[in-house]
C-alpha cells in the first residue's frame, strides 16, 4: 500500500469540473416547498436563538467541514454535511431540492467558500440573514498556529484583508472568487483552505462562537471544544515543522494543488509545472510538453515526492503516478472529502505523517 493511502478503493472517474449547476432552480423551489412546514422559533429566515432544550442544527457542505463543525459541537448539536460520497465534485456539484432545504432550515452552515461549494452561495442567495461561517472568508485570520512550521506566511496572505483576526472579513477585490483563477505556483491563494490550519482553527473558533450565539446555555462548552480542538491543531503542525525543518525547500511534485497548504506549511517546494496542474484542476488534458515536463521530473528524480490525489484519476495522472513508481520516488495520497471512519484531526494527522515519512524516505 502506497504511503499515504488510508483506505484502499477503487479510483472513482474523474467528475466534470464546474458544470452549469441547471438544478439550482429546481431545489431552491423544492426547498421553498419542504421548508415551508419548518418552524423557526424567531420567525422568518434570519439568525436564530434556540430555545431550552433545543438542539441546533448544522449543515457542512462537505464532511470535512462536517467534522470540524461536529468537533466543536460535540454532543449539544446535529451536524449534517451535504457531500460526503468520495466520487463527488464540490465544485461541480448540484444540490438537490432536499439538500436545499437542509440549507434552508439549518440554524447555522458552514463551507468552504471562494467558489469551491458554489451550491451553498446559490441556496444562501435565497436565504438572506442566515448564519454562516465561511472558511475561505477566514483564511489570513492570525492564530498561534502560524508559528508552529517557521515559514513567512506574509506572502500567502497578501490578497487578504488586513484586519481579519477575529470574525469573517469579506474577500479583497483583488482575490479571485472562481477556482479556474487561482495563480497556485506562485503565492496566491488556494481555496483549499481545509489544508490551511490556521484558517482551520479559525473556522472553528467562529463555529465556538456562531454556536454560543444561537445556544447561549452551551455557549461555555462550545469554546472548551473549539480550545480542544486547537491544541489536536498544534500536534499536526508539529508533524508539518519537522518536514519543514529537516527538509527545507525540497523539490516536490503533485498531480494538482490541492494540497498546496500543506506544502506551505511544511516549506517544500513544488515543481510541477502550473500548466499540468492546472489543467488536471480544471479536468482538461494537459498540453503535452507539461506532460513530458511532469514526468521527466520524476523519471530523472528531480523531486524527492509525489503528493497525489487519489479521488480523481485519469489517464494523465495515472501516468506521472506510475512513472514516479517506477523511478523509486514515493506517492503520497491526498483526498477532498474524508475517507472512511476518518475525522479531520486523523485524517491530517495521518496525511502529515505520511508525508514525513515519503520524505524521509526519499533519497
């Protein structure tokens, strides 16, 4: 089993990226028919305040988020996250009218944002007032997190707005809101923020705190949550600042960024050449000569690690993968959504770790 690899299965087709979404329609009309026997305890859509006894009800666009959402709120809220399959795109994925009206209903939604889960942004634009954290709006937040892997994390957060330390700030006009127009290979920002833990820690810091808004009589154990959940946090990063400490600046390549966090924090440095990578993102061929660029960086070992992401294959990068075998170089396998029995805490603690040991094998 190949480094990385946290549960074996057999690798899904690659989705469509960012197809028209042409069921927005029809489930926000089917979420405005099954919301319509739900009871807000305020009246109306905008933000809630639960009343003794009640339970809060989340909705995650993914399980990733599903999970840090379910860290914070233990046992005193219901958590439901809308894409779990491991085949799935969110980018390209279409809510159905019954995940609109979880959308709808839910006293507080957390996604990812910066145009990754674009179905919440179109359910949340029939919902006006509803309470959301949103983890891309969060990313540049400071936390003592960014200490723990030693890099200048200045660059990172340039496009980000200067005054984003404790609550959602809006994205700067210059970041971009698709995720065709992210520059990954040179310091921009990467909506892939899951692989961001400061912006993670963030996200479940303001969890802590939508949750003690809408549930004042566990507000107290909605931050002890978040504060448990910051120091698992700490315990990555020590993972992620011994990479970056023993292997500062080692060339590395990826089938796509997704992981582009990850290799921030952990100071390698990735050589793939940005029109592979893109064009595996966006779910196009990539043009030949990065395709012969690709594999001559493994074939001639250039690169000390191939991060790889297992969810979605095709003949391109199922190509680099076989040719980074062959030449010796270790595969370490990254996902979008969580694989099975699998929180967040494991699943990164699991993927920094196999991360360090590729690159303490590598040679």
């Amino acid at each position: 089993m190949p480094l990385g690899e946290l549960t074996p299965r057999t690798a899904p087709t690659r989705p469509l990226r960012r197809t028209a979404s042409v069921a927005v329609g029809l489930a926000l009309a089917g979420a405005l028919t099954l919301s319509a026997c739900s009871s807000d305890p305020n009246g109306g859509s905008g933000p809630t305040t639960l009343a003794d006894g009640q339970r809060a009800n989340i909705v995650a666009s993914t399980d990733v988020w599903g999970s840090v959402a379910a860290a914070v709120a233990g046992d005193r809220a219901d958590v439901t996250s809308i894409v779990t399959d491991p085949s799935a795109d969110p980018h390209s994925f279409e809510a159905s009218p019954r995940d609109a009206a979880a959308i709808t209903d839910a006293d507080l939604v957390v996604y990812n944002g910066g145009g990754y889960d674009e179905f919440i942004d179109d359910v949340l634009a029939g919902t006006p007032g509803k309470r959301t954290v949103d983890a891309f709006a969060l990313y540049g937040t400071e936390t003592d997190l960014h200490g723990d892997h030693g890099h200048d994390h200045t660059a990172e957060i340039a496009a980000a707005p200067a005054d984003a330390t404790t609550a959602p700030a809006e994205p700067a006009a210059s970041e971009p809101d698709s995720h065709a127009g992210h520059d990954h290979d040179s310091g921009g920002v990467n909506e892939h923020v899951w692989y961001d833990l400061p912006t993670v820690d963030a996200v479940a810091s303001q969890i802590a705190t939508e949750l003690g808004a809408i549930d004042p009589a566990n507000a107290a154990a909605y931050t002890a949550n978040a504060a448990t959940f910051h120091e698992q946090l700490h315990a990555i990063t020590a993972i992620t600042g011994s990479i970056a400490a023993g292997h500062p600046q080692a060339p590395v390549a990826q089938s796509e960024p997704i992981a582009h966090y990850l290799l921030v924090a952990t100071d390698l440095r990735d050589e793939t050449p940005e029109d592979f990578t893109k064009a595996i993102e966006d779910g196009n061929d990539p043009p030949p000569a990065a395709v012969a660029a690709t594999r001559d960086l493994l074939a001639a070992k250039k690169v000390k690690v191939l991060v790889y992401n297992s969810q979605t294959q095709d003949k391109a990068t199922q190509s680099i993968r076989e040719t980074a075998e062959s030449a010796g170089i270790p595969v370490v396998e990254v996902t979008e959504t969580l694989p099975e029995g699998f929180d967040y805490i494991q699943w990164q603690t699991r993927t920094a770790e196999a991360l360090a040991a590729a690159m303490n094998a590598a040679h």
